[in-house]
C-alpha cells in the first residue's frame, strides 16, 4: 500500500491509473476506521481496479463548539487496518495543503443542506460537499463510496455530483452495526459503559417505527411520539430530532402513503455524545 501525502503526488498517481486504462474507486472518511469503513472499501473493491482510501479530520465540517478538536486519531493503526483491507493507496493529506490561507470557495448544496443534520450543525453540509468536491479533484475516482449511515450526506453528495456533472459513480453501502443494533461509528468511543447500552436504542426506535409503519400506521406525529417514549425511557438520551422524510427532497411526511420511499432518522444526545442513525423502507 502506498502512503501519499500531498496533493501534486495524489493527482499524479492518480492520472497513472487512469493512463494505464485502471478504474479508481475512492473511499472518503475522517479515519479511526471501524467496520463500518472496512465495508466500504470491500464494495470499492468490487467496483473499481484501484482503491484510495483519504483521511482527513475536515475542520470545516465542525462548529467551533464540536468535537474537531477531541475527534479519535490513530493514523498507524488506521495504516495497518487499511493495509489488511487491501487498500491500493492511503491519502493522508495536511490541513495547509488541503486549505490554503488564501482558500475562498465553498459549496453549497441548497435546501438539503438546510435540513435535518444541517439544521442541527449550520455549515456542516457546506464544509462536507466542499472537500468531498476538492478530494474527488484530487483523487480522480471513477466511484466514490458513502455510508448509508450518514443518509444525507449521501443525498448531499448525489445531488453535488449530479448538479455539477462530476462524472463520478456514487454507491452507498449498507450500515454495519454492533450486535445490539447500534451503528458503527467513531464517536461511539465516547460513549461510557451505561451510555453504551443505552445506546442501543437508536435503532430499536427505527425498528419500532418500522414494525408500526408495517402495521398499518400512516400518521408521522404518532410514529414519531412512539420513538421518542422509547428513547426517552433512556436515563442518558436526549432527542435532539426524529424525522420521517422523503430520501430524495428530505422534505417532512404527516401522513404515509403506499408506495412511498420514506427515509426515517434521528439524532440523539447520550450525555455529552451525538448519534445519528437511520433506515430507509419502502411501504
Ligand atoms: P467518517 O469517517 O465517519 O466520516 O465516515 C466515512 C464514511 O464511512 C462515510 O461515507 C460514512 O457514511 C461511512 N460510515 C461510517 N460509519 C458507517 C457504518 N457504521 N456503516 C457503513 N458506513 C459507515
């Protein structure tokens, strides 16, 4: 496996794979990689020639009072992990070089942005489609691999990539969870032994929701108050929001319909640490 570390021997490499006729695939995370990652490079595996996998902690993404600061850091371990998971190239950029001091562009994916997660963290959605846009530049990829964890960000990044015509393959693989249900995910290495059980019950609303809607349930509000009395029977939980959406506009249901594609997620607080979680069913 190759380590790079600037952008000049990033792109160059990349445009020896694409010359020697190679299809890159490109995994994007903020490393301290879990499962849920190592899925994500196997589908960019079965997709692409060539796999780069890019850590980098955007500080962008992060309002000044998140955890950029405090958000887990092992880039040897990750190198090792990488490594076992087949990964071609590691792309492990600075800060200076991914953001100049004379940096001035941003994107800005409207109206999605604004919801859910971005209405919770203003900014978030703008700092992720900018360096998803500037890591697409600098690793060229053919296809780029999302979690399905992070819904919106997928939908963000799917509608990026139509609107500006990146000519880029999107795959979003499934969520890889713990045997409790809970999502994999970085942050859980915050969580204390009793927020760590507790936590469990993100997923065990979404499947509540789901067995309801299964039933014949069709009214939002009530869906909605059913989670929340489950999760709130959690001494440590605190809802920050419960939303049933469409995938693709994330504009708000009250009341379902058959037929209809309908993505429900939520963000909880478990003491000091926010969750997200979510699951997409069709009815
Ligand atoms: P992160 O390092 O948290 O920014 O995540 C990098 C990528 O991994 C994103 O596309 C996430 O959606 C994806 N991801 C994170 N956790 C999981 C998980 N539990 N299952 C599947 N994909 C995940």
């Amino acid at each position: 496996m190759k380590i790079i570390e600037t952008i000049s021997a990033m792109q160059s490499a990349a445009d020896e794979i694409r010359l020697s006729r190679k299809t890159i695939g490109v995994v994007p995370t903020m490393g301290y990689l879990h499962k849920g990652h190592l899925s994500l490079i196997k589908v960019a595996r079965e997709n692409a020639d060539i796999v780069i996998v890019t850590i980098f902690v955007n500080p962008t993404q992060f309002a000044p009072h998140e955890d950029f600061n405090s958000y887990p850091r092992d880039i040897s371990r990750d190198t090792q992990l990488a490594e076992m998971a087949g990964v071609d190239i590691l792309f492990i950029p600075s800060s200076n070089e991914m953001y100049p001091s004379d940096f001035l562009t941003t994107i800005n994916v409207k109206h999605l942005e604004s919801k859910l997660e971005g209405e919770s963290r203003p900014g978030h959605f703008q700092g992720v489609a900018t360096i998803v846009a500037i890591l697409f530049n600098i690793t060229k990829p053919h296809v780029a691999i999302f979690g399905q964890k992070d819904a919106q960000q997928a939908i963000v990044i799917k509608r990026m990539v139509q609107d500006l015509n990146f000519d880029i393959k999107i795959i979003v693989a499934p969520t890889v969870r713990e045997s409790d249900g809970l999502a994999m995910s970085s942050r859980n290495t915050y969580l204390s032994p009793i927020e760590r059980s507790e936590s469990a019950v993100l997923f065990a609303a979404l499947k509540e929701a789901e067995y309801l809607i299964k039933n014949g349930m069709k009214n939002c509000l009530t869906i909605k108050e059913n989670m929340s009395k489950l999760i709130l029977s959690k001494k440590s939980a605190a809802i920050d929001y419960i939303s049933i959406a469409n995938p693709i506009t994330l504009d708000e249901y009250e009341i379902l319909e058959k037929s209809q594609l309908v993505l429900i997620s939520l963000a909880v607080r478990l003491g000091k640490t926010r969750l997200i979680d979510n699951i997409l069913i069709n009815i």
